[in-house]
C-alpha cells in the first residue's frame, strides 16, 4: 500500500507503528454552527480510510476529536445567551445527525477537550518545565526557536513566517512566531485552574494532548484538511515532539479544499454550503458518493449540477444491483448455451482492481469506476436471461453480489443490514422479498391490467402518482423497472 506522507511531499509504502493495528486521529470540527461541506470532505474520506483498514484486516483505533470551547463558541454562545458547553454540546447532537445521514461510521472515540483539560495541563507543564514554553501574566507560549525541526510539514521556513506577521502581535511574546498554549481567563468566559493561573486551552494543544493519550507517540496516520497544515498541524508537531521527544505521527494524510464553482468555499464570497441545507435536497448516499468520486487530494468543485451528475451515475450503480436481486428470484432451470461462462470468469478480476485502487493512495475515484464496470457486466449477464435462472449463472450473481456488498463495505454509499451487511437500496433489503418492493410489484401489476384493457387514463395516474411520491417508472422490453428518483 502506497500513502502519500504530507510531511515528505510524496507516497511511501505504508508500514504500521505495530504490525495488524492502526491508529488514525483526525481533527473533528469546533461545534458553533452545523457542520458545512468543508467538514463533511474528511469525514466522509478519513472514515472510509478506516473502513479499507477494517477490510484488509487491520484492528483499527479511529479517534475523531470535537473542539468544544473556543473563540468562536464563546462568541456564538454569548451571541444566543447560553453557555458555551450547551452551545458545543448541541451542535455535536447534530453533528451525528449529519454524520449518520452521510453514513459515517462512529469513532472508537470522540473525545471532547472539555473533557480533556487535566491532559491538556500535564502536557503544558511538561513543555514549561523542559524550558520550550514560557509564561507571561497567565498565558503560556510554546516558544518556537527551541525546536528546530519546526516548518517541516508546512515546508514554510520560520524566517518568512517572522517577517510576514503583524504589526500588532502580541508584544509579550519573545518572538511573533511564538503561539498560545493556555490562555489566562478573560471576564465572563469559561475557565479551569491551573498553575498559571485560571485560564483555558490554545487550539493546537488540544489535539496533541487528546491524540496522544489515546494513540500514543508514533500513531500511523494523522488526517485532516490541507488548511490544517499550517499552523495547527504544524505546531502539533512542535509541541508534541519537544514534550515526548519522540516522532509524534508517522502519516499526515490532508484531503484537498472544496472550491464552488472552482472559488474556495467561504463565508466572505457567499458560497458557504451548509451540509444540513444540502441533506434537504440531496440523500446522504449521494452526498457521499459524491465528496468520493474525486481522488481526496484533488480540489473538488461543487454545484448543483455536478451532484446532479453524480446522481444520475449512482443510480446506474443501484439500477444493477436491483437487476441482479430480481434475476436471483427467478426460478432455477436448466443448463443452456445462452449461459455467459465469461461472465463468472470476468468477477475474479474486480476485487484485484479495487484493491489496486485503494492501495494506491486511498484512490475511491477509480474505486468506484471498478463498481460501475461491475454493475455492467450484471447488466450484460442479466439482460439475456429468460424466465429461469441457471445454476451456474446463479452461482456467478451471488459472487456479483457478494462483490456489491464488500465494496460497499468500504466506500460505504449505501447502508447495509447490521448483521449480514447486505447492501439496503432505498432503506430497505437489497433483496425482492421485502414488503416495500412487495407494494411496489403489485402496483406496478395493477397497472399492468390497466394497460392491457387500453385503460391509459388509470395506468398515466398510477405512473403519475408513483413519481410524485419518488418513484420513477420505466417501461422496458425486459417489462416494467423502477428507480428511485434523485
């Protein structure tokens, strides 16, 4: 498996800290306001990273934090008249609400830094005590010209750093380079005690103090956004190697930026999309087969119309699993020449191809390229099928089948039952047994009937009436299909 390390600029093979065990800390948002699609890109990404672990047998320690107090909490707290831990604390609710709806599985942990502040003050001390940080008046700076590997993510040298800073930085500080650690308690915001003094955590310390504990020094893969490289990932680094004077991470893995309409998305430029206003008009499934069609690094452009698009191929993909449950239901027959030998053969080559993909650097763009050349060698097999089903033809569809639901294992665009993990096409089984598809056959009999007596008046209000509720239906040589509208 090849993995590309921000940290040297190019793929390496990847090697785990502990042979058969990985352990992945990704930063999780600052709950002030519902998650947007900046936030979704590395959820959705990172959890399907872990998810391949899980697939090649890796046992898996996946840590996704929340920053639940902050600047930007204080304000919007302050703003509605709450406390900033209620404020955090209801927005990490909808966090999973969006989260579940994109699929995303649960972290093994989801430590808050509320939570986390006696970790986060043995961790500050620990710096202060080695001589790397300093205190002025209550606050405490990691002082940044004591560790001299720092820029080596960013690749940025601190020289430049220095001359670019402001005016009015913080004139206490030995250096403007120098960042916050802890900061002293101001009027009316939350605060812990300390040995400096009430006060509470900088932003960076946070995730080394809660990633440490956790994961230990040396953990496989850190992740997160490219803006995250500098400066919090970068002083990450900084603090955690002149803590534990060991490496911290052996990984730094960062998803590229969400651009509309080929703009970085932003608050400033108005095209700030927020996932849940998405949600509305969009399912989940597509949302996230959408934010994965695009290799992570790459620059993703979102409109409504891409996600469009991306709907119409997502649908060609369930179109063929439903083509294939409905031909499993066919009764068994006989053995005939019409039966597609090179269709069984053709199955054995799809799982070296996804694996290929995905070990090539998390490659789910041309993973999923792997899933639409499976949906249609099912779609050529089943279309020359009669009324029955032969054994061997059978035998080659629930190995398709079986390919389907490993696939969505890992790239995870549709939910699956808990116990067989069986793919769930429109949140029901992908089988033709169950009671929604049942209603659905038998109005699409009933109106069958109606058109056998020319009574099209009946069969244009059945047709009418089923796309009004989301379900399209179409009518073929083959007879009558059904799809979900996007």
């Amino acid at each position: 498996m090849e993995v590309y390390n921000t940290i040297i600029r190019r793929k390496q093979t990847f090697q785990p800290r502990e042979p058969g065990k990985i352990g992945i800390y990704v930063c999780g948002p600052t709950t002030y306001n519902y998650i947007h699609l900046g936030n979704a890109r590395p959820m959705v990404f990172f959890d399907t990273v872990r998810r391949y672990f899980k697939y090649k047998g890796y046992e898996v320690a996946y840590i996704q934090n929340f920053t639940d107090m902050d600047d930007k909490i204080i304000s919007r707290a302050r703003e509605e008249g709450i406390d900033p831990l209620v404020l955090a604390g209801n927005y990490i609710a909808e966090y999973f609400k969006d989260s579940d709806s994109l699929n995303v599985l649960r972290a093994d942990h989801h430590p808050k830094v509320s939570e986390h502040i006696p970790d986060v003050i043995a961790m500050v001390d620990t710096l202060v005590q080695n001589g790397s940080a300093y205190v002025v008046d209550g606050d405490v700076y990691f002082e940044v010209k004591k560790f001299a590997g720092y820029g080596k993510l960013s690749g940025r040298a601190v020289e430049d750093m220095r001359a670019g800073a402001r005016v009015d930085v913080d004139g206490r500080k030995r250096d403007p380079v120098d960042f916050a650690l802890w900061k002293s308690a101001k009027p009316g915001e939350p605060s812990w005690d300390s040995p400096w003094g009430p006060g509470r955590p900088g932003w960076h310390i946070e995730c080394s103090a809660m990633s440490l504990k956790y994961l230990g020094t040396n953990f496989d893969i850190h992740g997160g956004g490219f803006d995250l490289i500098f400066p919090h990932h970068e002083n990450e680094i900084a603090q955690s190697e002149a803590a534990t004077g060991e490496p911290f991470a052996r990984y730094w893995m960062h998803n590229g930026f969400i651009t509309v309409n080929e703009e970085k998305m932003s608050k400033s430029l108005g095209n700030f999309f927020l996932v849940r206003d998405i949600l509305a008009k969009y399912p989940g499934e597509l949302v996230r087969f959408f934010l994965l069609s695009t290799h992570y690094r790459s620059p993703l452009d979102f409109d409504d119309e891409k996600l469009s698009a991306a709907g119409r191929g997502l649908e060609r993909i369930k179109t063929s699993m439903r083509l294939l449950n409905e031909a499993l239901a066919k009764p068994e027959g006989k053995e005939s020449a019409e039966t597609d030998a090179e269709f069984g053969a053709a199955l054995d080559s799809f799982n070296d191809s996804f694996e290929a993909a995905m070990d090539d650097d998390f490659n789910t763009a041309l993973a999923i390229s792997v899933i639409f050349d499976l949906a249609r060698e099912v779609n050529t097999a089943v279309q020359r099928l009669g009324p029955v089903l032969p054994p061997s033809l059978r035998a080659a569809l629930l190995k398709a089948k079986g390919l389907f639901n490993t696939f969505n294992e890992v790239i995870g665009i549709f939910k699956a039952e808990q116990n067989t993990g069986e793919v769930l096409l429109d949140g029901v089984p992908g089988n033709a047994g169950g009671l929604a598809e049942g209603l659905l056959d038998l109005i699409i009999e009933v109106r069958q009937e109606a058109r056998k007596k020319k009574d099209w008046a009946v069969a244009d209000r059945i047709r009418d009436g089923i796309k009004d509720l989301g379900i399209i239906l179409e009518d073929t040589p083959q007879g009558v299909r059904w799809k979900k509208q996007l």
